[in-house]
C-alpha cells in the first residue's frame, strides 16, 4: 500500500513547521558585508591597478627564480650554492 500525500506551503512554513531556524536575517546580514567590501575593493580591480601589482610581484619573482637557478647549478657542478 502506497500513500503519498503533498502539503503545499513555502519554504519559510516549511522550515517553522520542522522547527528550522529562520536563516533570513543572517543571510540579509553576510549579503550587505559582502557588498560592502565588494564596493571597497573595486579600485583593486582597475586594470591600471592590476598591472601596478603584477609588475611589482614579476620583478621579484625573477630575481627568486634566478637565484634558484644559480643555486641548483652551483650545487649540479658541486660547488655548493653560488650566490649574484
């Protein structure tokens, strides 16, 4: 024996009818801090700003891989680490 039986209500009734907590007011809150720090960090997303900041870590990423490289081929010829 089946028995199926369908309840029509909304998603706020049906979570007070199973004892749920009412989410609403925290959601409202984390939504309008997210917008608020969007809002803050747009100037980050400037192309002009992007290009400042990928400049400025490029340039020390270089100078770390060469360092690695001389390093390593320093220590494949057996002389320990050689520094520039």
């Amino acid at each position: 024996m089946k028995v199926t039986v369908n309840i029509e209500c909304t998603p706020q009734e049906a979570r007070s009818f199973l004892g749920l907590p009412d989410v609403a007011p925290l959601n409202d809150q984390l939504v309008s801090e997210m917008q608020k720090r969007l809002t803050e960090n747009m100037t980050a997303l400037q192309p002009e700003e992007l290009m400042k900041n990928w400049m400025v870590l490029g340039g020390a990423a270089q100078e770390q891989f060469r360092k690695l490289m001389m390093t390593a081929a320093g220590a494949a010829m057996g002389g320990g680490t050689q520094g520039g």
